[in-house]
C-alpha cells in the first residue's frame, strides 16, 4: 500500500500551472504580464491613485525549453508600493490576498496569478522574481529577489538591496525572465491585451514597448480613479447549506433574528415572516447561534430557500461608463463610429452583474469580409483564449445583426471593420476555470449581454442607415454628374450659347448640387485675406493718431469676426452670401474712408 | 359622321426649330441661375385621353409631364437635348430620317464620342421613346421634325383610286391603282403629301385586319367585282394607315368599314386607333384616325347567322386571357368604350368577356367551303343590310 502524502498547495500549482494560464510558453508571457498588470491596477485604484504603467517586454535570447525564447518583461507602477516584508508573501505565497473571497470587483480575487508567474520563471530560468518597491514612507526603495519556496508554500528573498528611486515617490518594478514566445497580435497577442486593458481604463496611463515595436504611450482620458464599491452582504439565496452553517459560526452566539438581519442582505421583517411560514418556527428567532442543532438548521435553511425575497443589491458592482468608454476608445486607434451601452446592474443568477458594451469601427482597420473583432472583459481583465465556449461569445453570436445591417453568418459573429468590446463586471464573476479565460455562460447572463448589445446594434443600425442615406444622395449626385454637363453641352450647342454662358450653366449645375462648397470656401479665404489686409491697414491708421479710424477698424474686425463665425455654420450657400455681402461692405467703407 | 376636324396649324421647320431654341435657352438660364431646368409636354396617356363624340377621336386633357432635373429624369433630359440637336438639324438641311436611323445615327456619335457615353441607348425603344417626348414637347407632329416611322401596313387595292403624290422637290407622280394589277399601293408615311381622286363612284372602303385576307379578297375578285378601295390594315394599324384612312375619309366622303377578327384585342387595340387615335398619340389623334370607320364585323351576332366556327379562349391562353382582362379594365377606364355613342361596342366587349369566345375574320372561308366568293357575299350582304356598328 503506497503511503498518503500531503502537498503544499504551491507544489500542487506548480505541477499544474497549466490551470492557472501557463499552459503554452506563447500563454505564459501573457498571463505574467495580466498577473502583474491586474495586481498594478487594483492597488492603485484601491489608494486612489491615477495608475500609470510602463511595460516593456523583450526578447533576451534562447529559452531554456525547446522552441522558446527567453523573455524579459518588466512592469513598472506608481501605486502605494509594497512594504519589503510583504514581497515575499505577495509574490512567492499561493493564497495569500488582501483580496480573496471579498465579493468587490477588484481584477484579483485569490492570489494564485502572480505567485504561478514566479513559479513559471523559476522552473523555467531558474530565478523568481526581481522586485522594486518604494512606499511612501520609505526614504529608499527596495530591490528584492524573491522566488517560491515550494514545499512550503512561501516566498523566499534570495537577494535583497537598497537603492534611490529617482525621482519615484512609491511604486512598484517588477522584471520576470522566462521561457516563452511572443505573440503580439490575435486574439492571444500581447498588443490586443494591452489594447484592451486601455480601453476598460480610461484612468489608465500605459507607456509600452513590445519587442521591437516602438514605444507607445496611451495616455489617460479620465482623471477620475473608479471607486471600487464595497462588497455588499451575502444574499441568502446564493448560499450552499454548508455555507449557511459555516456563515453562522462568524457571529458568535446572537440570536437567530439578529443573525439572519445583520448577517445578509435582503432578509427584513416582512421576510422573516415569510420564512415562519414556510417552515422557520418562531421560537427558534429568539434563540442564540449555538443552540440551534443541524436539523433545525437545515430546516432554517430550506425555509428561507422557499421564500420569495428581494434580488440582491446591485451597489457592489463597477462599471466604466458609457462616457469614459467612449474616450477610451480613442485610445485604440483613430474611430470612425461608435456606439456605447452600459447597462443598469442586474440581478443574473442571484449576482449582480454590469454588462457594458463598445462598438466601433475604426479607420484602417477590420475588413467587411473578415469577422469583427471580439474583446472580452471581465471585471475590466481582457479575456483572451477559450472565445467560443465565453458567454459573450454565444451572447454575440445569438444576436441578429443582419438587422442591424451587419453581415453574419448563421451561429457565429457577424462580419465588418467593427471592434466590439463587451465588458462583464460583478463581484461573483463565475469563470470557467482559475486562470480566469472564459466566462460560464447561464441563460440569464447571456439575456442580459444580448439585450446591451441589441442596444448598441440600434445604435450602429442608425448610423449605418445615415451613411446608406448619405451614400445614396452621394450616389445619386454623381449620376446626375455624369448627364449633367452633357446637357449643358447641348444646350449651348443648341443656342449657340458663349462659353461664359456654358461656364455659369456648370457652375449653377454644381450649386444645385451642393458641390459649390470648394468654391465657397476659396471666395471666402479671399475675402478674409482681404479683409486682414484692410485691417492691418486700418490699424497702422489707428496707430498714425486718427482716433476715430481706430475706432472703426476694431468695429471691423469684430463684425468680421462674427460673421465668419456665423459663416462658418451656415451651409455653403450661405457662407458664400456672406462673403459676398462682406466684400460689398468691404468696399463702401473703403469709398466712405476715401 | 364626326364632326368635321377643326384645320391643325402645321407648324414650319422654322417655326419648330424657334420653339426649341426658346425652349433650350430657358433651360441654359434656369442651370445659370442654379435653378433645375423643367420640361413640360402634354401627358399622352389614357387618363389624360378625352373622347368627344362629336369629334371622334381621342383629344389630350390638361395634364402635363414635368421632367424637373434630378436623378430620375437627368438621362431622359440630356437625351433629349441631344436628340433634339439632330432632329433641328434635319429640319434645318431638309434631311429624312426614320426612328431606326435616328437610333443608328445617335448610337454612332456616342460610341465615337466618349464624353457622352452616359446616354447611350441600349435599344431602339429607347431613342424611340425620347423622339416621341419632344414631338409631345413641342407639339408637332413627327414627321414635322423630318422623322418618319417604316411603312407598315396599309396596302391598298381599288379599281378607281387614282393618288397623287406630290415629291419633295415639288414634282408630282401619279399613281391609278387599277393599274397595279394584283398589286398593292402602299400608302406612304406621309399622308398630307397624297391627294386622291375616285375615277368612278366608289361605293365603299373596306379596311381588313389581316393584310392576307385582303390580298386574298383582291385574288378573288372582290375589287374587280365592287367599286371600292381594299386595304389590309396588317394588325394594329400604323400611324401611315390611320393617315392613309383619315385621307380617304376626309377627301373621298366614302362609307368605311372595318372587318377583323371578333375578340378583344382587335376590338380595343387595333379598331379602336384606326376609328379613335390611340393614347399614347393623343396631340396627332385628330389627323391620324378615322372616326368615320364602322365595325363591319365579325359582330357577335354573326356567329349565328352565318354558322361562323368559333371556340373558347382557353386558360392556356396567356395572351387571349390578357386581352380580356385589359378589355374590363378599357370598359372601366376608356373615355371612347365608356362614351355612350360607342355602347354597341362596348357590348361587343362586355359579350367577350361573358362568354370568353372568339371568332376569326377567317371563319367566313369556311361557311361554305365551295364557294370561294362566300365571305364577299357575307361582307355585301352585311353593308347592305346595315349588319355593323
């Protein structure tokens, strides 16, 4: 008979860091730079500080492994910074978060990612991770090497000095080198991960350099840092019996009554009533904790499960915005259209949820013949792999866009230069497994997607019905051109018209057909040559010593003033009235002064 | 008898070509003005179509088409002005040119052309159609602007007749159709230039749907035998014939008759233009029909007397069953069917509709299949009797 032996859990993640998104050396880059880049954010947010990042990430030679490279990626951050004690712990311990299981809707919820980086470049280059850090109240930063120790489940500084940050109040350096490959673009690439992770943060200043590419800086387009909202009280209905029971043991021996009101959200008198009517004896409300055995528990249970009680609260969930998405998007490249939806927080699956979504169309960028491009967000983290089986994906896909005059094939994404980012935010995101690729998908998770991209897809649909309309005009204007001076011709022809007849005939032709904007524009800048000219002339009058010339030439310049703004606005007919008009006064003054 | 035509003003080349140009240069303003130039012609359609019994033929009402510059009408515009541009020149030089010409002609300068490639006609129709808007334009008739459809149909046969045809140069020619022998005059495109004189009394002008069976009369005898004039109108008679028939009409004073088959079609589309004009040439109608023509047969009532063979339309037949429907849709729209002087035959209509039958001018050979002379017999005998409408 073998013998039982037990595992620390930092053994078990590093036999299976294939779970936690380090099943490729191409998925390992990009897991150790979303580890690093979630961690970044969530501390800077959480102290409320405008986060600014500068990633680099660069190939340094052969890899260790067979086909891979060895890759140096460094991530540098202006949060709080992390005290030297904690490093250690953060970077080299399974487990240990000031986040797990606190139902926000911070990127990090357990605190396995960054610690499986760190096992990633240990087997793979033999060294953990490099750390700088600097707190505020830190007169030198620290600059630690810390790898896991794996049999016990910790993190272990191999080395450790002190040095001046330059110029750096607090914040965090944290350089990785290992094995991997690089793949930028696609649905993997690093460059659509950090894209993405732009677009979700408008408070986000992101400086990068992949491989060879140049520097790109992202600046931020909102000053305003989220707030991550607190996490609201269990609601009964989303608990397990165990958890139930395991959820009394943290109040200590209070009375049932008072447990049920203070320790979950949604449970009021009126509730209370409703579970002694479905089975919650009354006397067992005035009894303390400890005195209610396991029967009398379940039996509480189940009487609140049958109970009919308010959906949970939405408070505790973030969203972006309908307003900094729509500056985020900039961000990505030069847009075209878009069309923004946030949605209120809703109640899927007894889990608040937030489903935000972005559609744009930028220039230079997409095809009508290729699919659109699919971005993922869950609590503002891009989601990368496993596209087909993500709720957003089938909640995509479900959608009738060839009403919204996209085309799709049947079951599958519809087609177009169009970038479309769907972002789920909530507490309790339920993903498909620990490295957090793919959202589960429920009926009601994918109603709600469905319902804000049919509202973004009205949007674009009246957009592109705007630009069939303005197409079509265009169209139609161009027939017309191409008769229209064949007309003319004969008609001259015909009346042995002069050619300055034929001249004001295609001129007029071009009038009729709104194309004389040009030609306005060019009468215009004329006139305004002329009238700064005149001006100036006025102007050394004025200052010649003949005070009412001056007067007249600041009257001058303002009614010029407002009447090329006024212009401006008008349509091009009137713009070329008003030059008229402006070079008729123009010249009565000019007599006047005469 | 109809009313006798109040004389149209035939308008000279000079004067047409001064209409157009007026026309041309208001266009040339409106584009200077930046303003879209407007056509207006009279609307030569049905519901624009007036039928006044006293004058017998279909007279234009107050509609007009506007062809305003825009997406629609733009091509049909430089179309015209260019077509235009052609036909002023024929009228200018005395040149001729029938429509098929004119579409050659105009296909020709397009194709070595390719500034005005855009208004390339793709068929016949086309140009035809454009011809026909600038003759409703300026309200002359077609062959005003020297343009002149193919001679079709009309052959006609008379022991009496004598034409007289003055040519352009001024010349005259003189034709006695009792010279032809079996042959046919065919009447030119060209009416105004014939003037008719009758060597003996002519009794009667019968005018037959099918051009064989007139041939087939005058092989006969028919011509030898009756002091009359003999025509084939070949189907739906052609603005020559209708000319050709006002002509004999207005200068001959002889009773006209018109024998055809006993269906829809021949009653609203082939009777009706040769005795009323037809809609789509409403500003011509008075010089181009004959309102003095009367349905000779085949009448309703015929089929009994004579034994004439008949048979029913079929619901195979695509083309008889369209007849019948656009004959409901005459009986309800067509100012001459609706007219009460033409009730007869509007009944004849209303029979083919009821009964879904029809009886070819032909039956009459088959009356009495040894009696070649039998359908002149049964034609005399009609006119004699006063079998017609």
């Amino acid at each position: 008979m073998s013998k039982i032996t037990s595992s620390s859990t930092a053994e078990y993640f590093a036999k299976n860091l294939q779970q936690v998104g380090f099943s490729s050396p191409t998925k390992a880059v990009l897991t150790t730079l979303k580890e690093a880049v979630d961690n970044a954010l969530d501390a800077c947010e959480e102290n409320g500080i405008l986060p600014e990042l500068t990633i680099e990430i660069e190939k340094l030679g052969k890899g260790g492994g067979k086909n891979t490279d060895l890759i140096r990626i460094y991530i540098e951050d202006n949060g709080p910074g992390l005290k030297p004690e904690d490093v250690p712990r953060v970077f080299g311990e399974y487990l240990a978060s000031s986040k797990f299981g606190r139902g926000q809707c911070s990127r990090g919820q357990q605190g396995i990612g960054i610690s499986a980086a760190t096992t990633w470049a240990q087997l793979t280059n033999a060294a953990g991770v490099r750390v700088k850090s600097k707190t505020a109240s830190m007169k030198k930063a620290v600059d630690l090497r810390v790898d896991v120790d794996i049999k016990g489940n910790k993190g272990v500084v191999k080395k450790k000095d002190t040095f001046d940050w330059k110029d750096k109040k607090h914040g965090v350096a944290i350089e990785f080198k290992i094995d991997g490959r690089l793949q930028l673009n696609g649905d993997g690439g690093l460059l659509t991960y950090l894209e993405g992770t732009s677009l979700v943060n408008p408070h986000l200043t992101l400086n990068y350099k992949v491989h060879e590419n140049d520097w790109v800086c992202a600046a931020r387009v909102s000053e305003f840092v989220p707030k991550v909202p607190p996490a609201t009280l269990p609601h009964p209905h989303t608990m397990k019996l165990g958890e139930f029971m395991t959820h009394t043991l943290l109040y200590g021996n209070i009375s049932l009554e008072k447990f049920l009101k203070t320790a979950f959200s949604r449970v009021s008198d009126a509730a209370l009533k409703e579970f002694t009517r479905n089975g919650l004896q009354k006397a067992w409300l005035k009894r303390g904790l400890n005195k209610i055995n396991e029967k009398e528990h379940k039996a509480i249970f189940h009487a609140i499960q049958e109970s009919p009680l308010q959906s949970p609260s939405t408070k505790s969930v973030l969203t972006v915005g309908e307003e900094g998405l729509a500056k985020s998007i900039s961000k990505i490249g030069e847009v075209d259209f878009f069309s923004v939806v946030t949605r209120k927080p809703k109640i899927c699956d007894f889990k608040p949820v937030v489903v935000e979504v972005a559609i744009a169309r930028f220039l230079n960028r997409g095809s009508e013949d290729d699919s659109i491009q699919l971005l993922r967000f869950a609590n503002r983290v891009p989601l990368q792999f496993d596209k087909a089986s993500c709720a957003i994906t089938k909640s995509t896909e479900s959608v009738n866009w060839k009403s919204y005059g996209l085309q799709q094939s049947k079951n599958s994404l519809p087609k177009g230069p169009y970038v479309f980012a769907i972002s789920v935010t909530s507490p309790f995101i339920k993903f498909k497994n620990a490295s957090k690729e793919t959202i589960d998908s429920s009926d009601d998770l994918i109603e709600e997607i469905r319902l804000a991209l049919m509202q973004a897809g009205q949007k674009l649909s009246r957009h592109i019905k705007r630009e069939a309309k303005a197409d079509d005009l265009e169209r139609k204007k161009r027939h017309i051109e191409k008769f229209g001076p064949i007309l003319v011709e004969g008609l001259a022809a015909i009346t042995n018209a002069s050619d300055a007849r034929k001249k004001r005939a295609t001129k007029g032709l071009d009038k009729i057909l709104g194309r004389d904007a040009d030609s306005a524009e060019a009468e215009l800048e004329q006139a305004e040559a002329r009238l700064s000219k005149l001006k100036i002339k006025q102007e050394a009058r004025a200052a010649a010593g003949t005070g009412p010339a001056k007067k007249t030439a600041k009257k001058t310049v303002r009614k010029a003033d407002s009447k090329k703004k006024a212009s401006k606005k008008a349509p091009a007919k009137a713009t070329k009235k008003a030059s008229k008009k402006k070079a008729k006064k123009k010249a009565t003054k000019r007599k006047a002064k005469k | 008898m109809a009313a006798k035509t109040p004389k149209r003003k035939v308008q000279t080349g000079a004067e047409i070509t001064r209409k157009a140009k007026a026309l041309c240069d208001v266009m040339l303003k409106d584009l200077e003005s930046a303003e879209r130039p407007v056509l207006s012609a009279v609307k030569c359609s049905l519901d624009n179509a007036i039928y006044d019994s006293k004058l017998g033929y279909l007279t234009p009402g107050d509609k007009i088409v506007r062809s305003e510059l825009n997406v629609s009408s733009v091509q049909k515009l430089a179309r015209t002005v260019f077509l235009l541009d052609i036909l002023l020149n024929n009228v200018s030089t005395g040149a001729v040119n029938t429509k098929r010409e004119l579409y050659y002609m105009a296909k020709g300068l397009v194709k070595s052309n390719p500034r005005i490639k855009p208004i390339d006609f793709d068929d016949q129709p086309e140009s035809d159609s454009i011809i026909d808007f600038i003759t409703d334009l300026l309200e002359v008739y077609r062959e005003e602007i020297n343009c002149y459809a193919n001679d079709r149909g009309g052959q006609t046969y008379s022991q009496q007749l004598v034409v007289t045809e003055t040519l352009a140069d001024g010349t005259t020619a003189t034709i006695d159709l009792s010279q032809l022998g079996t042959a046919a005059f065919q009447p030119k495109n060209r009416p105004q230039a014939l003037k008719l004189k009758a060597k003996k009394k002519i009794d009667f002008c019968l005018v037959v749907e099918s051009e064989g069976t007139a041939n087939t009369l005058v092989s006969n005898g028919f011509t030898k035998r009756n002091n009359c004039i003999l025509m084939g109108a070949q189907g739906v008679p052609s603005n020559g014939v209708r000319g050709w028939c006002k002509l004999i009409q207005d200068q001959l004073k002889v009773p006209m008759y018109f024998f055809g088959d006993l269906d829809a079609y021949t009653m609203q589309n082939i009777y009706r233009t040769l005795k009323a004009g037809s809609a789509a040439s409403l500003i011509r109608n008075a010089d181009f029909s004959a309102p003095d023509v009367r349905f000779l047969g085949v009448l309703p009532e015929d089929i009994k007397k004579y034994d004439l063979n008949y048979y029913e339309v079929k619901d195979k037949d695509a083309s008889e069953l369209r007849a019948l429907k656009k004959a409901k849709d005459v009986l309800a729209n067509d100012p001459f069917f609706k007219d009460k002087k033409n009730k007869k035959l509007a009944n004849v209509l209303h029979f083919l509709i009821k009964n879904k039958v029809r009886c070819e001018q032909q039956a009459l050979f088959s009356v009495n299949p040894k009696d070649p002379l039998m359908p002149e017999k049964i034609i005399l005998k009609k006119i004699k009797e006063g079998s017609y409408i």
